[in-house]
C-alpha cells in the first residue's frame, strides 16, 4: 500500500530577518509573552535538510509553487508540494499536499506529476536549506515557530531567522492571531513577508 497523501489549506504570517546573534533573547521574549497571556503550549524543538526543486526552467517558482523534500534528523523523509490561493494583509493561504516518501528521485517525480502531470523536475535541488525550529502549538490549534535557517548552494551559504504563525485548515482563515503574536513579531525586529523560503532562496542564488 502506498503512502497516502494529506492536502489541506495552509494559513500562515511570516517574519524574517537576517540577524542571528539573538536566538535565545527571541526565544525567551516569545515564551515570556506566551506565559503573560496565559497561553497553554507545548514545545518541541526538531532539524531538518530541505532540499527545493523545480524543472529547469524554474516553471515551479515562475507558478509561485514549492516543491520540497524534508529529510529530519529522525530519518523520516516528507514530501511537499504548495501552490497559492491567496496572499492577502500580509498573509499567505495556500494549498499544502504530503506524504511520506523513500527519499528516491523517482519517488520524487511520482508525486509531484500526481498533481502538477506535465512538469519535468531536475534530479538536481535548486538548492538546500538546513533549519533548526523551535516549535510552540498552541491550544487554539494554531502553530507558532521560530526557525534558524541556512540556504546552500556549493560553497555558498545564508543565514536567517523566522517566525512563522501557522493555522491550518480546509479553507483560508485570516482571523487565526487572537494574541497579537503578528505584533509582536515586529517588535522583536522581524520583518513582515509574503514570500515563501523557496521564493527568497531562488532571489538569493540570482543575485549572487
């Protein structure tokens, strides 16, 4: 029996910013605001390799799709592939298909063409992306996270820092921030964006 696929819509704010000296000040600032509001959580802390890729034409990234495969530091492998819906108010709505995978190209291919058919993927990744997330899922349902990132590319790396406020759900839902964890986002001097890693990474790699 094969792996079965999981699609669901995807409701997410995100902040970034290049600066990493400070992890563990944001890591307590959020957990002191979490606390403050008497917001129940549970956190989990797991690393990942991401690997992006995409035809050679970059047809995926013209789209303003992603296609992923996620080996954790467990050995579990995860494939995913999302499209847009909508990115509106400085937040993105998109669809979200997953399954496990063995790890192969070919597996890879088999489950992109299941839902994009007449794309050619390059066996070689866009790029990599090593990540670090410490995780917060709150009792609401809602998934708060702040993730250290490094893009790789050869001998070329980048680092960065994001927070991402994550609801999921089988519609677009824009009213998932009840705390003002947006808010406070920026006060801890992130930037808001609208566009994905796998966007920002191929922007990174062009202007090199």
């Amino acid at each position: 029996m094969g792996a079965i696929m999981v699609t669901a819509v995807e409701n997410e704010f995100k902040f970034t910013t290049d600066d990493c000296s400070n992890v563990e000040h944001i890591l307590q600032e959020l957990e002191s605001y979490l606390i403050e509001k008497d917001i129940i959580y549970s956190y989990r802390t797991k690393q990942s390799v991401d690997s992006y890729f995409d035809s050679k034409h970059l047809l995926l990234y013209s789209a303003g799709c992603m296609l992923r495969r996620k080996v954790s530091s467990t050995g579990k492998i995860k494939l995913t592939f999302k499209e847009p819906i909508s990115n509106d108010y400085g937040m993105m709505s998109r669809q979200e298909t997953e399954r496990t995978s063995d790890g192969s190209f070919k597996d890879l291919c088999n489950f992109v063409r299941e839902i994009y058919p007449d794309i050619n993927i390059e066996e070689q990744p866009v790029f990599t992306m090593e990540c670090e997330r410490a995780a917060y899922d709150l009792d609401n349902g809602t998934n708060l996270s702040i993730d250290l990132c490094t893009y790789v590319s050869g001998k070329k790396r980048k680092d960065f820092l994001e927070i991402e406020l994550e609801c999921m759900s089988d519609t677009v839902n824009r009213d998932f921030d009840s705390e003002g964890l947006c808010d406070l986002a920026l006060e801890l001097g992130f930037e808001q964006v609208t566009r994905r890693k796998y966007q920002r990474g191929v922007e990174w790699l062009r202007a090199l």
